[in-house]
C-alpha cells in the first residue's frame, strides 16, 4: 500500500533539518568530522582544536612544519571538505 505522503527516511531527515534551520550546522559537523579522512590521521593526531566560524575553517596544529604543509594545500582541503559535507561549507581556512 502506498500513500501519497509518504517519505523515505532520509528524504523526512532533509525535511526535518529544513525545517528547523538545521542543516547548515548539519553540514559544519560533518565537515570537521571528515577532517581526519581528508588530511589523513598523522595530521589530525597533531590537530589540537577545530571549529567553523562565519564559513571559514579554524585549525589549531602543534607541529609548524605541517602546517606550512596544510597551508600549500588550502584550496584542496577545502574543496575536499565541502564535497564530504555535500555543500559549501568553507570559503576559507585560518590554521592557528
């Protein structure tokens, strides 16, 4: 039996984060948690704090020399980062 309401759960959870202005912060945190799928686990073991702020990425590393690193693959990281959150998310990443 079909109705003509009816909605998958994923097309109900995209409702839902419409709905309640939700899915831009949706988006934020999928984006910082595949930070370590992007950069690869020995730079985010150096990574100390992470967070989005007025869609530019804040990353704090302890290590200097990876974040000279970082700082050559910008662009990369954050096209990388928005193709893993499904919008864009990031204009910009400020490493600290």
């Amino acid at each position: 039996m079909n109705r003509t309401n009816d909605k998958t759960l994923k097309e109900a959870m995209a409702q839902l984060l419409k709905v309640y202005r939700l899915k831009g912060k949706f988006d934020e945190t999928n984006a910082v948690t595949s930070w370590q799928e992007v950069v690869g686990v020995a730079v985010a073991n150096r990574t100390k704090e992470i967070f989005i702020r007025d869609k530019k990425l804040f990353v704090r590393i302890e290590s200097s020399v990876i974040k000279n690193q970082l700082m050559m693959m910008r662009a990369q990281i954050i096209e990388n980062l928005n193709q893993k959150a499904g919008d864009v998310v990031l204009n910009d990443i400020v490493f600290l």
